[in-house]
C-alpha cells in the first residue's frame, strides 16, 4: 500500500503533545514504505512541523489559518476533509481526546466511511488495517476492520511509544489553504473557561492519589493532597465525587475525562470499575486502600490494603515523613 | 424561530452498565459480548441525560415538543416509555429485523432518515457515547447527515430565539459556544443526573403515542446491516494476570509495609 498514513496532530503551547508523539510513532509503523504525513491546524505554526519531522512525520500538511487558533470543530472537520481529499490517505488517526473523539466521527461521516473510536492498536494485515478497541465501560475488546476507506481512528493515549526525538530527521512541508471562512462563522466560541490547573500536572504525572466515592464527601480530598504533596505527585478522582461536587471536574480520571500514565496510581475508595480502570490502567504500579476486599480494583492493584482510608492514609503520610526525617 | 421548539432525542437500549460485568460473557463464535438472560435492559445513561437536557430547556420556559427516538428491537420500547415518564411528549421506536448488528453507520442514517421523516427538528439531542460499545459515533453522524451544526460534549444547553448556546467539555476546562439551529448537541455525563420519573408523570405517559416505523418507513438507501463498513473479527475479554500482595496487620503495620515496598521499588 503506497497510500499515506495520516496523523492529525495536537499543540499545547504551541508543541505537540505527548499523545500526538505518541500518534506520530505510530503512523510511522504503520506507513510502512509508505509516508506518515502529520496534519497540522493552526494559526500559527511556529516550531511545530519541526517538531513533528523529528517525531517521525515524512511530511506535514500545515493548514494555518486564524480560524485556527484553538480546536474549533466546524474548521477542524473541513480542514481535515480537505487534506484527505488532496493527500488520500489509506488510514487516518488522531488522539482519543476531546479532540480528537469529537474531529473523528464527524470527519468519517464527511467523507462518507467509518471510524473505529478508543483504540488500543491498530495492525496491518496487507491491505487491511485492524482496529483493537475497548468496550463495554472499558472492560472489553473488539478487533474490527472496515470495508470502506480512508478508516479513521482514534488511539488511546499510553498504548504506543513516540520515537525519540530526532533532529537530522528530512521531512517535507505542504502548505494547503482550503476555504474556512463558512465553517468558522458557523458554531462561534463565545468564551473559553480554562481549567485552574495546568491539565498536564495530571497527564504528565509520576504519582497520581486518587479518590473515589469511599472518600464518603470532599474532605477526604485533603487528606489525598497532603499524600500527594508529600508524595511530589498530584490528585485525581473516579467519576463520582466529580458528579457530587466533592472535588473539581477536571479531576475526573476515566473513560470520559483524563487519561494518566504515573509510573504509581495510589486508589483510594475507588472500586476499580472498567471505566475507571481506562483512565488509570496504564499506571506502571497500582495500590489500592478500600473497606471491600471483593472490590474490582484488587484485581488491579500489584499491593492492597483492605481498611479505612481515615486511618491508612494519615499513617501512610507519618511513614513518608518519618523516612524522609531520617534520610 | 416563534413558538413551540421541536427537540428530538435518540436514545439507545442497553444491558445495565452498573450490573458487574461477570454478568457478561463472549461468545466467540457470534464475535459478541452477550449480556446474561434477565440482565436488566436500560436507557444508556448519557441518553438519559440527553432527555434530562431536554426538559431543563422546557423547564426554562421555552415551548418545546419532546420526541424520544430509538433504533431497537421490540424491548427497546420500554426506553421510550421511561422517556415520556421523565416528561417527553412521544416516542418513536424504529424495529426492523434487518437492522440487528447494524454497525455505528447505519445506525446514523437510520436515525437521520426518521428525524428527516418526523420533519420540523430543531434541536437533536443524544448522550455523548452509549454505554456498551462507548463509541460516541453516532450522534456526531447523525448531525453530519442532516447537515446540522454539530456541538459535542455539552454539560449545559440553553435555547435563546433561533440560537442553541452551550456549554462543552475540552481537554483542559470548558467552553461556550453559540450557533444556529438546527443544531445537533451530544451530552456528557457534566450536565447533572437526569430526573426520575415522578408518578403522576408515569401515569400520564401510558397516554403518549408511540410510533413504530420499518426500514422501508424510512426512505435511506441505508437501510439494513447488509450496508455496515465494520467488520467484527474478534471481541475478547483482556485476562488480568494480576496478583495483589495485601498488607497485613493494624492500620499502622499495613502502611508501614506499603511504605516499605513502594521505598524498595523507588517509586516513592
């Protein structure tokens, strides 16, 4: 297959992100002899398709332009058809993010073929791409294929490596200017309400302590803090206290909301459901503290402790300090 | 637009997300996750909230007419009849046999083709993904084949005139955006939980219509699975070969030991 593998890139202060390196890896295994074209939007470019070379892009298709600023789904989803259309790729990925979950499927109904959403992989089977997904609140697999073509997908964070950077990388930039004066005007941002904490001292953290809804309120919440402070990690939460207001959104670890990859995830009054598990289950080491010793989150977790959170973490937080006294 | 608002709401039938999924199993020659005989069949939660969406709209005061749409079999009633109790006005169920194992796709331009039939739609609604295949396709799709403007991830929708104005989830907070109907909104789990049925709103429900269309009712060329672009090749459950050591002893002697491995492993 000689058809281009294309990867829709993703900036956050004007780099790529680490999921879009890891997308980026993966084109490039899958081009084959083929080339890993990156798609670029934005309004300004910057460093960026540098970068992308580096990572493993053969070309990037830039498409700047000042509707382009931000992810803006009507400019996105034209942009996107437009450069399918010139550079007719074979298989089109972007990032399982807000993004990308939403650009995905409104692009695959654009140009009339399917999309296969949170994969885990893909494989090449000769002509033939296969999608591993999860399903069923992250608890199940399905390998799919599709007839129609170019497939889109959406890839998971944390399942594939990036390449390491490169800097002697050649690579080609194609300029494309499709006609998004229409798409921009028809969805406005009237305001933008960013989060008050940086989204990566989530995603990029080593320790995440997380709570659930064994916490019982939103003071647990404290106490997880003064853990991961001391810890040098951060705080993040199953679906639950988020719904019930007992910590802010933003903390929501899961199938929807934030994927983390810490190298310990140290659950709290969690259960361990399958959709919590998908935000979590790339952690390198899990432990677990719970009330329940038949919760799901012990299949999980490498070491457990079956007790009151009011009285492990507290005597968690005296172990930490007590070794850091005497180091 | 002047007076009453036409909203619709796809909602999907589902086994029970929150049933353990022990309760499921694979059948590996059908390449389908089966629920267990009895599993209770729900309304899948996000589309619960797509219909919740909905009333919050009439509840502001605007005149809206509610009509819940699902694509299903026979039992997929029974998420209609749960709409109308929250306070949808009527329902319209799609069954036809040739759309058993109909892939995200068809689904789309089967719901498309009965929204274009029931005519008058200002407003779609449906949850962000369905909680068994966790997709979030075919709401996108069902927008993008009615050539509305798409709006994905809502955790507040507000109707002002012409206007649909709402609030969506990105990756890092949210944000607000405005655009004309007709619109499509996807909802997320962020707008709140979806009222229960009060009785003498279930009461008054027995009295809604509930229409029942076939394939053919809908006049798409895309009318069965025969057209799906997916093939299932394999569905498999991940094993967990997971052994978790327990920490033993008072609270104190449990943490201690923790400490101590996650001090040896130098991941703290």
């Amino acid at each position: 297959m000689n058809a281009p593998v294309m990867a829709i890139a993703e900036l956050a202060d004007r780099n790529p992100t680490r999921s879009t390196l890891e997308l980026l890896g993966l084109a490039r295994r899958l081009a084959g002899r083929a080339h890993a074209i990156a798609a670029l939007f934005t309004d300004e470019a910057d460093k960026a398709p540098q970068e992308l070379i580096a990572h493993g892009a053969d070309q990037v298709g830039v498409v700047q332009h000042e509707a382009l600023g931000a992810y803006h789904s009507e400019a996105w989803v034209t942009a996107a058809a437009e450069v399918c259309r010139e550079v007719r790729p074979s298989l089109v990925i972007a990032c399982h993010s807000a993004i990308g979950a939403d650009l995905a499927p409104r692009l695959a109904f654009r140009l009339d073929t399917a999309v296969a959403t949170g994969c885990v992989d893909i494989t090449r089977e000769q002509e033939k791409f296969l999608f591993t997904r999860s399903c069923h609140g992250g608890n199940a697999r399905e390998v799919i294929s599709f007839r129609s073509a170019p497939v889109i997908a959406t890839v998971r964070p944390g399942y594939h490596e990036a390449l390491p950077r490169n800097g002697d990388r050649g690579g080609e930039l194609i300029s494309m200017a499709p006609d998004l004066s229409g798409a921009a005007k028809r969805v406005r941002i009237i305001e933008r309400r960013p989060d008050a904490e940086d989204r990566a001292r989530l995603e990029n953290a080593r320790v995440v302590v997380a709570g659930g809804r064994g916490l019982g309120g939103p003071d647990g919440f404290r106490t997880l803090e003064q853990l991961a402070q001391v810890l040098g990690g951060a705080v993040g939460a199953s679906r639950v206290p988020c719904d019930l207001g007992w910590c802010p959104r933003s903390w929501q670890i899961g199938l929807t909301g934030r994927t983390v990859q810490p190298d310990l995830y140290i659950a709290v009054g969690i259960s361990g459901a399958g959709h919590h598990m998908a935000g979590c289950g790339r952690a390198k080491t899990i432990v677990a503290v719970n009330t329940d010793p038949d919760a799901a989150i012990f299949k999980e977790a490498r070491w457990g402790i079956v007790g009151d959170y009011h009285q492990i973490v507290p005597a968690l937080l005296d172990e930490v300090r007590k070794r850091r006294r005497a180091a | 637009m002047p007076g009453e608002m036409h909203i619709v709401v796809c909602a999907k039938q589902v086994p029970n997300p929150d049933a353990a999924f022990s309760m499921f199993r694979v059948d590996e020659a059908a390449r389908r996750i089966v629920a267990a005989p009895g599993l209770q069949l729900v309304m899948s939660p996000f589309d619960e909230q797509a219909v919740e969406a909905a009333l919050r709209i009439r509840d502001r005061g605007r005149e809206v007419k509610i009509t819940v749409l699902t694509l299903g079999p026979e039992s997929a009633r029974g998420v209609i009849k749960h709409a109308l109790a929250m306070g949808a006005d009527e329902g319209v169920l799609v069954d036809d046999s040739v759309f058993e194992s109909a892939d995200s796709y068809v689904t789309a331009h089967a719901l498309a083709a009965a929204i274009r039939k029931l005519g008058g739609c200002d407003l779609v609604l449906a949850g962000r993904q369905a909680a068994d295949d966790d997709a979030g396709v075919v709401g996108a799709g069902v927008g993008e084949l009615l050539g509305f403007a798409v709006i994905g991830f809502a955790s507040n929708i507000e109707v002002d005139g012409a206007i649909v104005r709402v609030e969506r989830v990105v990756d890092d907070g949210s944000e607000i955006v405005e655009a004309e109907m007709p619109a499509l909104v996807t909802v997320s789990n962020e707008l709140g939980a979806a009222r229960t049925p009060s009785l003498r709103e279930t009461m008054r429900a027995a009295r809604k219509p509930i229409a029942l269309w076939q394939a053919a009712a809908l006049g798409t060329s895309v009318n069965g699975a025969a057209q799906a672009q997916r093939a299932v090749e394999r569905v498999f459950v991940p094993l967990k070969e997971n052994r978790c050591e327990f920490m033993a002893g008072s609270a104190a002697e449990q943490a201690a030991g923790l400490a101590e491995r996650l001090y040896a492993a130098k991941l703290i």
